[in-house]
C-alpha cells in the first residue's frame, strides 16, 4: 500500500515538474511548496481507488490512472506550445475539432520530444514492472485518510492566508479570477484541472470588485458637458435597473457599466451612414502579408483606407473562435471552462452588425470556405437570421480539408448573392492563410512560384503565397463592385483573427519592420477600414484590439448603441485612451506594457508612477471580470428583453 502511494506520489510530482519546466522554463519555491502539499492528497485518493478490488483489477486500475495522468500531462504541454494555454474538460472536447490541425500538433510532438520521453519512459517501467496491488486494510485507510485531511487543510491555509494581498495570489486565482494558466503555474496541473471541472459544473462569477481609480466622476459628466455627444441609449436607465435589481450578480454589473464614461462621438461619427458594409475576418492575416507587388490590392486597401498602426489581435486560447467571438460581440472571451463562441452565442446582443443592420434593412449574408459545423457556426448563425449563407461543401465548392480553403474560390462564388442588392452586409471567414506553410497546402502551391525566388524561409514563402489567394479575392471584390457601380457605396473592414502562430518569431522578423520578439508584439494584427470616396488620409496611432472593432464601425455607420454596456471602445474617440489586453492580463498601451507573468513594467513614456500602474491592472482585471460574469449570465437579456 505504502508503495503504491508513493508510485504515485513521485510520478505526479515530478510530471507537474516537467509541466512547469517545459511550458514555463522555471518553476519558484511557493509552488514548489504547494505541489509538494497538494500532491499528497491527490495521490491519496487514487490510492483509494485503486485498492478497492481484487489485486489484478486495483493492478490495472493503477496502471490505466498512471497512463491516462501521462498523456493528459504531454497532452497538456502540446496544447500549451500552441494554444499558450490549457485545456479544461470543456477544451477536451472542444479538442476534437483539431483533428484536421495534425501537422501543427506533430510538429509540437517533436519539438518536446524530451520532455514527452521524460514523463513517458519512466511510465512505462512502472506500469511494466508494477507489483500486485492489494486492499487497503483499515489502518492504512485511516493514514491516508489522515494524509488527505492534513493535505487539503494546509493547501486550503495557504490560498485563504498566504500573500493573499498579491494580485496573483492563491486566494485571488481561486476565489477571484478565471486565469487557467496561472492556475497551472501557482498550483499545478491537477490542482487546476480540478478547479476547472468544479467551475464547470458549478458555475462561477468572477469577484467584482469597487475601485475608486476606476469610478471616477464618470456619472455627473455627461450633463454639464452639453456640447460633446456621446454614444449612450438614455433609454438605458443603469440608475433605475440597479437599484430596481434583485440579483446581485446583475446589480454589481449595473454598476459597474452605471459608472463608466461613454465615448465622445467624434469626425468619424456617420462617416459610412448608410453604406454597404463587406467585414472580412482574414485567417491568421499580419502586416507582413501586405507587400506592394505580391499582394497589391491589400496593399491598396490598407494605404489608401484608414491606417492602423498599432492594432492587435491576441492570441487567445481557442484561437480563431476567440479571435471571431471579440470582433462580433466586443467582448472578452471567457477562458477556461467555456468557449464563447460556442457556448454563448445564444446570448443576447443587440449589437452584432447582421442583427442591428437588419433594422435597417439591410441583407446580410455569411461566408467561410471550411465546414460550416467547425466551431458550430452553423448553428450560430442560425440565431442571426442570416438572408443567405455558404459554407465549403455547402454551397461553396473549393478544397477544404486540412484547414485549407480558397478564398479566390469563395469570393468568386459567392459575390452575386448580394451585389445587386440596394444594401447588403457581408461577412467573410477566410482560411487561406491558415498553417501549415508547407507543401500540404495546396492554397499555397498554387502560388509559390511568384516568391520562390524571395530570400526567405520554405515557411515565410508559404504563407506569403496562401495570401496572395486572400489579395486575389480581394481583388475580384473590388473589381465586381466597380463594375456594378457600388464600390463608393460600400465600405470594407478586414481585421485579423489572431498572429500567424505556424510561423516562429524568427521567421516573421524576417520579413517585418517591427521587431517581434516580445510577446506583445508578436500579436500585432492589421486593421483596414477603406472606402474609395474617403480620402481622408488618416493614421491612427492609438493602441487598439479586435474587441474594439464593433463600436468604432457603430460609430461610423451612426447607428445609436450605449458605449457603457460595451468593453470594447471606439477607437477613433478622443476620451479613449486605447488598450489591448492579453489572455493573461498582461496589458499594451501608448504608455507601456504590463507582463502579468513577470510583474514587469516596461514604460514607453518618462515617469509612469506606480498609481497608473495599479489602476491600469485593475482596470484590465474589471474588464475580465466583468466579461466573464457577463456571458455567464446572459447580461443583456436584463436590459433588452
């Protein structure tokens, strides 16, 4: 029996030290500490477990514990080196859409090779060499009883009691806030994962905190303040619902949105009004893919249009749908037990752009050159009431396996459905910049002689020549709107989803004018808002990200919405400062950035006190916070239903 805990004990412990090792490169002494302590409990239960029965099934029982804890660690470092973070049992499932990503995911197999052998080998010889396992008599259910009651008793000490005021601290992670990643970090492994099925199947509401630096003289502005119009809804009475609420979740939100400034309208405000709007989410799309001569009309589109020089698009978790869920809904996705994309898209939200512009009678129409059940967007759009939608084999037919489609193909098949529309909106997914850039992407085949001859890498070649089919597309757009006298009455917004995360930071400095080295930048996306009859020749130097798409083309198509209720900002306001914010609370602004990982500030501007500082953290963690509790509850439907 001793043994057999031990057995456990030792290889739990060692794999959450190869876990941290590999994912972190360092692992401190609080978490040694708390790995060491929680460890015991963990390993006395499935001692438990596995010393129910006769000696051959607790054997194998033992056997299958130690091999399902061995591929659900290695699983977890493969995710991690892609995904940047890890999976819940909601993300095991949602894991099942990655079949067709298997070339990324062997490719992180090798790359981990030795960490993988580590937890692997050792595995092995046990499970080969591993004695009989017996029943527990009474004496050792009564010690590893003991075990487990001490274990979880101090453990439980240490989140309530120690360096509770630290802002990642145990007690904050726990009670808190919903960071899986530094869950893994300060616990471990195991000690997350049960954190996130308890999360799961209980629910949970991140705690709202009051700040004073963040609720500053925000409500007693806007009357004094006549001659600056704001973007609210005054039929939105946040006074009257809070105080008029019973639910104190819904309460503490209604506050929180009660005491936030709205943004100024501004010259952009009706910049579009009652134009045609075409919004492209443009598969892993970088700054780097824009070149004069291999992708002219991009080039076109994003020097001749609006410029962002500082626009985002973090990678978050679950990717794509991520990326897709902040650019539609403005809000940050929730991280960990749920995917907003698929779990809250039956959510209520006025503001999506099909749903707001069908009140204005426009057609809309949705489009993505893959399967339309790949992250359930068939269903989703659904809800929408979409006029028309095609998906790859659905009306769209091109290629489509291996997370590889033609956008060349997809724009000519579908522009007709809507162009001779008096006003329409159309929404495009592309995929042909998607990884691998290799030579299973047949996109990419298609034109790789045209930079063969570049001094890149096979890599960079690749995934130049998948977005010359996206600059193709592109081009039979804006070709088929001259020709049916709509282009000056039709504005086009493409945004990133999320960074090219097939190619290396080497590789995409390469071939960018931006060092990305720093995990901010690395993020970097590419925002194009174009119009051909605005000449405005503007360049937008505010910091700013995908959840901040939706209320700037609000605010340029003028339809009312209340910035309040939205965590995302008008980008062109002038009272927005500007802000991305990372999945791990680390944050980007004209001032700085804040890494949450390493409690580091780096100013890009003289004297950045530790107040600003503070208030910046606080005010990301509200923003979390408050997205989260949002989702969860379903927030709009107690303002607009």
């Amino acid at each position: 029996m001793h043994k057999t805990f031990i057995r456990y004990y030792l290889i739990l412990l060692c794999a959450e030290l190869i876990v941290h090792l590999t994912c972190f490169n360092s692992i401190n002494l609080g978490t040694i500490l708390y790995e060491i302590i929680i460890t015991i409990s963990v390993s006395g239960f499935l001692t438990i477990i596995s010393s129910l029965f006769n000696e051959k099934i607790n054997t194998w029982i033992m056997r299958i514990i130690i091999l399902l804890t061995v591929i659900l660690f290695s699983s977890e470092i493969v995710y991690y080196k892609i995904y940047e973070s890890f999976f819940s049992f909601n993300g095991i499932q949602f894991a099942k859409v990655l079949k067709d990503g298997y070339d990324k995911i062997l490719l992180t197999i090798f790359q981990n090779i030795p960490s993988i052998l580590l937890l692997l080998i050792p595995t092995i010889i046990i499970i080969i060499k591993m004695p009989k396992v017996s029943r527990l008599n009474k004496i050792d259910i009564a010690v590893i009883s003991l075990f487990i009651v001490v274990s979880i008793s101090y453990s439980h000490f240490m989140v309530l009691f120690i360096n509770k005021e630290d802002k990642n601290s145990l007690y904050s992670l726990v009670y808190e806030k919903n960071l899986p990643v530094m869950n893994v970090k300060k616990m471990g492994l195991y000690p997350s994962a049960v954190l996130s099925v308890k999360r799961k199947l209980t629910g949970f509401n991140p705690i709202l905190v009051e700040d004073e630096n963040i609720y500053v003289n925000k409500r007693t502005s806007l009357e004094k303040q006549l001659e600056i119009k704001y973007n609210v809804d005054y039929s939105i009475n946040l006074d009257y619902l809070y105080q008029n609420e019973n639910n104190p979740t819904i309460k503490d939100i209604h506050n929180y949105f009660n005491n936030q400034e709205p943004t100024e309208q501004n010259r952009f405000t009706g910049l579009f009004e009652g134009k045609n709007v075409i919004f492209i989410m443009a598969e892993s799309f970088d700054e780097i893919a824009i070149d004069k001569d291999l992708t002219p009309t991009l080039y076109k589109l994003k020097n001749e249009g609006i410029i962002f020089n500082n626009y985002f698009a973090p990678k978050y978790p679950a990717s794509t749908a991520d990326g897709e869920y902040m650019l539609e809904w403005a809000t940050l996705p929730i991280i960990g037990e749920n995917y907003s994309l698929i779990d809250m898209v039956y959510n209520v939200n006025p503001y999506i752009l099909p749903r707001v512009l069908k009140q204005y009678n426009y057609k809309t129409y949705v489009y993505h050159d893959y399967s339309g059940y790949y992250n359930r967007r068939h269903s989703y759009f659904d809800t929408l009431n979409f006029d028309g939608y095609r998906y790859c084999g659905e009306g769209i037919e091109t290629r489509c396996e291996f997370f590889h489609g033609s956008d060349m193909d997809m724009m000519d098949q579908t522009i007709d459905d809507f162009i001779s529309q008096d006003k329409f909106y159309a929404y495009y997914i592309t995929l042909s910049g998607h990884g691998s850039y290799d030579q299973s992407n047949f996109v990419a085949q298609k034109h790789l002689s045209k930079v063969s001859s570049l001094p890149y890498t096979s890599q960079i070649k690749y995934y130049l020549a998948a977005n010359i089919d996206f600059d193709l597309a592109m081009n039979k757009l804006i070709t088929k709107l001259e020709e049916n006298n709509k282009l000056d009455d039709t504005v086009i917004i493409i945004s990133s989803d999320h960074s090219p995360y097939y190619l290396s930071n080497k590789e995409v400095n390469s071939v960018s004018k931006i060092d990305r080295d720093n995990k901010f930048d690395r993020n970097r996306g590419s925002l194009i808002i174009y119009n051909s009859g605005y000449k405005g020749n503007d360049v937008i130097e505010k910091y700013a990200m995908n959840i901040d798409v939706l209320p700037t083309v609000l605010n340029m198509l003028n339809i009312p919405y209340d910035s309040r209720i939205i965590i995302g900002k008008d980008i062109m306001a002038n009272n927005n400062e500007g802000l991305v914010i990372f999945p791990d609370r680390s944050w980007v602004n004209e001032f700085g950035s804040f890494d949450n990982s390493s409690n580091k500030f780096t100013g890009y501007k003289e004297n950045i006190d530790e107040k600003y500082i503070e208030k910046m953290n606080n005010e990301v963690n509200q923003k979390y916070n408050i997205s989260t509790t949002m989702q969860y509850n379903d927030y709009y439907k107690y303002i607009f239903q």
